[in-house]
C-alpha cells in the first residue's frame, strides 16, 4: 500500500468512525493519537539503537530515575514501557480509555526541562476531549481502540518515515478542513497555495547558509513547513533553517508543534509561541530572564494566511513601531495590522508573503492610508491575484502580497492568476502548471499580456494608490 492508499484508507475509516462529533474536532482527537504514537516510536528507536531487547524494555520505568534522565537528555522526553503506543495494541482487550488518561498525565510530567517549550500542553485538547468519544467509558475505550488501529501502521522511522507520515498529517488535516466549513480557515492554507508561496520565497532568501523563518498566524503548521521544505533545497545543512511560529487558539498552537516535531526538525530549532499576535508582538524577552533570553526577533522570511478582515482593537496602538510608520488598520478589519506586523519583523534584506482578502487594495480610509504609505516607502514588492474560491470555508477571492523592507526598483509587479485553476468538489484548486506559471511570472519579474505587468509609482500614484488588479491587468486580452 503506497502513502496515498494508506491516507486515504485512514481518512475514509476515521470520517465513518467520528459518528456525530464535528470533523473540527475529531481532528485534534486523531492527530494527537498519531503524534503520540510518533513520539513513543521514536524512544522505541532510540532504545533499541542503544541495544534494548524486548526483555529490557520491560524495566524501562518511571521509578528507574537514572534511565527517566539518560532518555530526556536524549529526545527530550520519557514515556514509560507501560504507556507507549506499542504496548497499548499489544493490550488487545485489556487496553482501557484509563491508560490513555495515566500515559498524557505522565508524559506532561517527564518532559525535558530543556524541551518544555515545545512539548508542554501539547496534549491538553486530546486529554479534555476524551470524554466526547463516548457516554461510557467502555464507549470511548472502544472509540480509543478504533483510533489506535487505525493508525497503526503509519512508518514513522527515519527520513521516508519523516515523509510518509507528513504526507498522511497534511492529508488528513486538509480533508478535515474540507469538512469543517467556515471553521476551515482557522487551521489550514491549502497545500497548493503553501507550495507557491514556499517557491518565491525559498527562490529570493537562495544564497543564505542560515535561516530564521517565521509565521505569526500559524494554524496548523503546514506553511511554515512547506517554506522550510523549499528552502532546504538551497541550503547546504537543512538543520540551519530555525522555525518561529505563533498562535491564538491553542488546540490549533497544539497542531502546529506536532507538526513541526513529526518532519524531523530538531526541537531546538523550533521557536512557537501560544499568544495574540496583534494585542502583544513576539516578546523581546522572556520575564524570567531579560537579559539571557532577549532578542527581539528579526528573520529572513515571514509567511502568513491571518483570519480575514477580523475585528480588532487599534485603541492605545499608536506608538507600536509595529505600526507607527504606516497607521492603524480600522477596527472592523485587521488586516493591515497583520501585513504591518510581519514586515516589521523581517530583516533589511529579507522577504515576507502575506494571504488577505481583495478588498485590502482597494479600500479606502485609514487602510488607503496605510496602501500610501507602503507604496511611498516602496516595501510593495508583488501583488497576486488568486482564484475565488480557493480556500476552505470562504468563497471570497484572495490575494497574495510580497513585500520587502528594501528595495532596489520602486516598481510593482502585479499579476492576475484568478483564471488558472481546475474545479475540485465545491473548491477551485491550483495545479502544477497554475504554481508554475505564477512563480515563473514573479521570479522573472516581466510583463506577460493579459496576465502579468510591472506597474510604476508614477501610475500607482496617478490612480489614487488604488491597487485593484483589473486597473493594471486586461484580462479580456487572454495570454497563452
């Protein structure tokens, strides 16, 4: 069975056996049970690298502290031979909801004090959500029992392992979203959209041996991955790419740190934060250690797809140098106060991509200002137009913005892609030769009629800052 059979089995089995529970949430109950497992097979390997038999993996206990500490100082974390996921399908029928509820509660309890960051909480929703799994708890054992056979089989080991599980995660957590309605937007960027995004910037930071890369919405973690992906193909040593992620909601924060785990980036190298991106920015310093942890977060690239025209609160925002250079984004729609906040965090020579709805081009009020300055102090780099109806849960058509804290030309690049698609169920999807000709049309920054055109300050100026791609870009002249 190839990866692509087996996700689809996996996803056909747990969509019948979610019942009644919303595919929003029976996504955290799965995915946790699959990074669970992927964290038990890993000491698993470890131990038998290190010449563990079956007959002394028996002793490998809680109450053998020596073994607790040689084992976090090595992955980071402990879990007991009683609570790995081997042993719970070697239980058979003796396996009970119970061992779940001991093996979350002892693994919050042995992680590494130096990997706390990463692993502390990140089963908190699966361990509250149990309860929904069933009335009884010979119901949720049974539920729990399903579950763990069905993502049994899933390899986990090594680099193939790194990538078959990643292709089954992304798939799963992408058909969930296809099921999750408006609630989609919260925790997935469609994989096509990732992947372009991934190209243009992997494209512009090529050159560089270390990279700091940073998403301030997160969701579920698949940008940021797909950046890491990319870049890793012009970088010598893909341990020198460091991952910055932030997020709200903290079952989606929860997500995007499996994630990040299961494609084998070292933990070290991820950086995640469970917080409001715009009511308090990435902290300089932690309380604890002001002066040892500051570090006011300046990266190559930041990559976004924020919730759309989201009501926030610019009172008392003035003085944020987030936004003080530009102006505040109006109440009813943050937007600008996304885009604001990723291009103060990215360095002088580096690049940021943001996800946002058309309307941000063309809107007047505090956002035209905001436009006019961006325009006047030349950090617009690219505008694409994407095709409606390209993201789960809204239909509403998108953009993506490129821009940069410096610039040689005072140019704009704009390009209208809404036409190059192929319909999918209910959504319109990119295809291959879609990424190809968008990321082709930005990397060689050339007009292409009826497509793409490099539009001046001086136009941009003579029609009010407006942005709106039609103004700049004939469709009606089709290229081929």
């Amino acid at each position: 069975m190839n990866k692509q059979q087996l996700a689809n089995k996996i996803w056909e089995s747990a969509n019948k056996m979610r019942s009644k529970i919303e595919a929003n949430e029976y996504k955290d109950y799965i995915l946790g049970f699959i990074f669970y497992k992927y964290l038990s097979d890993r000491e698993l390997e470890f131990l038998m690298d290190n010449d563990y038999t079956e007959d002394l993996m028996v002793t490998v206990t809680e109450e053998d502290s020596e073994t607790v500490k040689w084992v976090q100082n090595n992955i980071g974390y402990f879990i007991a031979y009683d609570n790995l996921f081997a042993t719970w399908i070697d239980k058979g029928k003796d396996f009970d909801v119970a061992d779940v509820h001991d093996a979350l509660s002892a693994f919050s309890r042995l992680i590494s004090s130096t990997h706390k960051k990463v692993f502390d909480g990140v089963f908190t929703t699966l361990q509250t959500g149990l309860s929904k799994l069933g009335d009884t708890s010979g119901a949720r054992t049974k539920a729990i029992s399903g579950l763990l056979q069905l993502i049994r089989d899933i390899p986990m080991d090594g680099r193939q392992g790194y990538d078959v599980l990643g292709f089954i995660y992304e798939y799963l957590i992408e058909k969930f979203a296809a099921n999750a309605g408006k609630k989609a937007g919260e925790f997935y960027t469609p994989h096509e959209v990732s992947l372009l995004i991934s190209e243009i910037v992997a494209h512009d930071l090529r050159g560089k041996s270390e990279i700091k890369i940073y998403d301030p919405t997160s969701g579920s973690g698949s940008l940021l991955i797909n950046i890491g992906h990319s870049v890793a193909k012009y970088i010598r040593d893909e341990n020198n790419v460091k991952y910055y992620a932030q997020e709200l909601k903290e079952n989606t924060y929860n997500l995007t740190r499996m994630n990040l785990v299961m494609r084998g980036i070292k933990p070290a190298n991820i950086v995640t934060r469970n917080g409001d991106t715009l009511e308090e920015d990435w902290p300089y310093f932690e309380e604890n250690d002001p002066v040892g942890t500051y570090d006011p977060l300046y990266v190559d690239a930041v990559v976004s797809n924020p919730p759309y025209s989201q009501a926030w609160d610019p009172e008392n925002k003035e003085g944020d140098p987030r936004y003080a250079r530009f102006g505040l984004a109006p109440k009813g729609k943050a937007d600008y106060a996304f885009l604001l906040h990723d291009l103060f965090h990215i360095k002088p020579d580096g690049i940021m991509a943001i996800v946002l709805p058309h309307g941000v081009l063309f809107r007047g009020g505090e956002e035209g200002t905001i436009r006019r300055n961006l325009i006047e102090n030349n950090h617009i780099d690219t505008i694409i137009g994407l095709p409606a109806n390209i993201f789960y849960g809204t239909g509403i058509p998108t953009i993506i913005i490129i821009l940069k804290q410096q610039r040689e030309n005072t140019d704009v690049l704009i390009v209208d892609a809404s036409k190059g698609f192929a319909k999918e169920g209910k959504n319109n999807k990119l295809r291959a030769s879609d990424i190809k000709r968008i990321s082709d049309a930005v990397i060689g920054r050339c007009t292409v009629e009826g497509y793409a055109r490099v539009v001046s300050r001086e136009e941009i100026r003579s029609n009010m800052y407006n942005l709106n791609i039609p103004r700049y870009v004939d469709t009606s002249q089709k290229s081929e």
